[in-house]
C-alpha cells in the first residue's frame, strides 16, 4: 500500500453575494491546483453558505517524503491562488497516511 497525502482547506471568499460567486472562486481554485499538481480535490461541503467552501484534497505517491514536500508546496499554491481570487484560506489541515 502507498502513503496517501490529504490536506483540507477552509476558504472564506468575502465578495461572494452569491452561490454563483462561490462556485466560480471554488471552480477556479479547482482547476488551477489540479492543473499545477497530479492530485484529486473536492469540493467538502454542502455549498449553503456563499462566503465559505471546503476543500478536500487527496495526492498519492510510493514516497512519503515526496508527499511531504508535494503537500507543502500545494498548500503553499492554494495560499496564492486564493489571494489572486479575492479569497482567503482560514485554516489548512495537512494529513500523511502511513502505508
């Protein structure tokens, strides 16, 4: 069994006066990390509050260092992405599951 990296993310988007405003800062988070990173990312909630969103992503990898650094730089990324979509992360919760 490989080591599986998650790393959950709490975003509070300000400007959003709508559900379709939520869904287009969630959507572009989405697909920029996933466009950057081999990882898989959902969305974790149920999307009724408009300013805020969960985000759940999962990379896997036979090296757990590798993981590590990865995790890192993928939180790191999601810091400057939501900064460039007037949104902020609130709180990240990085996780490696052992083998």
């Amino acid at each position: 069994m490989m080591p599986i990296a998650k790393l959950i993310l709490e975003l509070e988007i300000p400007h959003a006066q709508s559900l379709k405003d939520r869904r287009q800062v969630v959507r572009s988070m989405k697909d920029k990390l996933r466009h950057g990173f081999n990882l898989s990312i959902a969305e974790l909630d149920e999307a009724v509050v408009w300013n805020r969103a969960t985000l759940g992503i999962v990379a896997i990898s036979n090296s757990t260092s590798y993981l590590t650094g990865q995790i890192q730089q993928i939180d790191e990324a999601a810091l400057r992405i939501a900064t460039g979509l007037s949104a902020e992360v609130l709180d990240s919760f990085a996780e490696i599951l052992p083998e």
